[in-house]
C-alpha cells in the first residue's frame, strides 16, 4: 500500500502486538475489517457463533474465537491480550421482534463493554447507525451535535441501535477503557445483505418505484469507505470519547443511486413515481398482513424501509475529515460500476 495512505499510517501495530479483537467478524462489514487490518498485519481475533463456512478467515494472522455476544465468559475470554476491540456485530433488519433486537444490539453491547473492562481493553470502537437521528425529509444538515430522536412507533431497529450507542459512549473513560462511535449511512458495496438486495429484487419484477420523484439525498456509505473510518477510529488518539458520521460524501439523489443500479444490472429503471404517504400507507398495510400471518422473514415492503428510502438528509463529514484524517476512496460510480462483476 502506498505510504502517504492514512490506513497504512494508522495500522502501527504488528503481528508480535496486542490483539485486535473484531465482533461480527463473518458479517458484511466485520469480514471487511478482519481483512483490512490482517493485511495490515495486525494479530486479528475473529468473534463468530458459528463453526461453518469460516474459509474467508482462515488465513495468517487471523485466530478465530467461538463466543456470543449474550454469553460474557466466552467475551473476556476473547477479550483478553487484547488493545482494541470493533463492535460490529448487531441485529440489523426492519422486521423481528423487539426483545430480538435488544438481546443483541442492547445486552449485547452492555456484555461486551463489561468484558473489555475486565480484560484491560484500551479501546472500543462501537459501529452504530445514523438511523439514530431520524429519517428527515426535509433535507437538513446533520452533524455530530444534532440530538437523537425517538425513534418512530415500531422501529425496534433503531430504538436498540441507539440504547446500545449510548451505553457504548457512557462507558468512556471508565475502567481504564476509551470509546469511540462511528456512524454509518447506509451500508453498501459487494455482498451487501441488506440494502442493494431488496433493490435488485424490485427491478428485475419490474416493481421498483420512485418514491416522490425520488429526488431526495440518500446518506450511503461504501464498505470500503467505512472500512478506512474504522481503522482510523481505532487508531487516532483524537478520536477517544467521539462520535463520527461517515457517508461517501457525495449528494446521491435515490433516483442517481436506483437508475445507477438498475444500469449496472442491465434491467429497466423504473417508470413510475408514488407519493410517499400512499408508500407509507402501503407499507403499513403489508406489515399488518405479515404480522397476522406471523411471518419470521421481512415483508417485500415495510414502514421503516419507506421512510428509509424516502429520506432526505445531509450529513457532515467535516469532523471525520479533521480530527482522523478521512477521506472517502470509493465514490458511487466506481462501486456500482465493480457491484456486480
């Protein structure tokens, strides 16, 4: 890597150093940051559940460790020799019970910030979500200084999503142990779970409308973008007992960025445009048909994901950028172009 590369001047430690403990390591963005900071030689734990489909982690300098976030002896353990630890192991979807969501977003996090003290953690670097702000419509600028809301009636997601963040920030400077919070648009990229999915879904049925015209502003992150924030997170004195927004940085409208992945997949863009009180409506009628059916996988088309994609926000980046040294890499063209090679 290039030496003027701020990951590559931020990944100081080597492979004889402390570990680096990352939570949700088989996950989207935990996968990407297990390899990140391998290939920066870093002594890499790899926290999973599972026993299966590991190949992507079995490579120098990464030790995989069986543990869960709900089970605090296997988290000390894990824990233990330890620096630094990345929190990216959450519950993320728009359907699912509550008590689901708190289990893994809420006790979870309390669990893991108890077991980095009991270990001798220095850092946590906890992954939350800009969902904590709310879904505007309006377009205001966001910032770090801007109040959480309440989150919308039925939105376990970001209701868990802020309870966990803020126990991860009340923790800092407690115990010997420092926190960081990175907040994240909506995550994307090669291998996205959760969002360019259900896209994908829409347009090859053809089903995929404009919601208001789409011309409101998106908050997306690439992957790779959040990856960089991450690793300058945990390595940036700075950034101890700080919150951080990270998005691409470009004003995407969600007509650029659906017509964009509509290109990239060689279907049609969508030809029709709905207001977004009868998406809404909609959506809620669909939900209360998937409740009564007791459905456990999430409906085609629920609240969260119409106010989701109906957002319009402008978030600022002038923090990441000044107090870490941040840069998004990946604009939008270039990811949606790799997005399905």
């Amino acid at each position: 890597m290039d030496e003027t590369d701020p990951i590559a001047d931020a990944a100081g430690a080597s492979s004889d150093g402390p570990a680096v403990l990352v939570t949700g390591a088989t996950g989207f963005v935990g996968g990407r940051l297990v390899a990140a900071l391998a290939a920066q030689g870093q002594r890499v734990r790899a926290l999973t559940r599972r026993s299966t489909g590991l190949e992507a982690l079995e490579r120098p300098g990464i030790e995989v460790v069986r543990g869960d976030l709900l089970d605090s002896p296997s988290l000390v353990r894990a824990a233990e020799g330890a620096s630094l630890v990345f929190h990216a192991a959450a519950r993320v979807s728009d359907w699912g019970p509550r008590q689901a969501f708190f289990a893994a977003n809420v006790d979870g996090t309390r669990n893991l910030v108890a077991a980095c003290r009991e270990a001798g953690v220095a850092r946590l670097v906890h992954l939350g979500s800009l969902t904590v702000l709310g879904l505007p419509r309006d377009g205001r600028v966001l910032d770090e200084r801007t109040l959480p809301e309440p989150p919308a009636r039925g939105d376990f997601y970001t209701e868990s999503k802020l309870e966990g963040e803020k126990i991860a920030r009340e923790a800092h400077g407690t115990g010997g142990l420092e926190t960081t919070v990175v907040r994240p648009g909506a995550i994307w990229g090669p291998g996205d779970p959760n969002v360019v999915p259900r896209i994908v879904r829409l347009l090859r049925r053809g089903a995929m409308p404009y919601v208001g015209g789409g011309r409101n502003l998106v908050g997306l992150v690439h992957v790779e973008n959040l990856v960089r924030g991450l690793l300058l997170a945990g390595s940036v004195p700075a950034a101890a007992g700080e919150v951080f927004h990270l998005t691409d940085g470009e004003e995407i409208t969600a007509r650029e960025a659906i017509d964009g992945i509509a290109d990239a997949l060689g279907v049609p863009r969508p030809r029709v445009s709905l207001p977004f009180p009868l998406v809404l409506a909609a959506a809620a009628l669909v939900e209360g048909t998937a409740r009564a059916l007791r459905l456990r996988r999430p409906p085609p088309l629920t609240r969260y994901g119409a106010r989701f994609v109906a957002c319009h926000a402008r978030y600022d980046l002038a923090k990441a950028r000044r107090e870490l040294g941040w840069e998004p890499a990946v604009s939008f063209r270039e990811g949606v172009e790799e997005l399905f090679r």
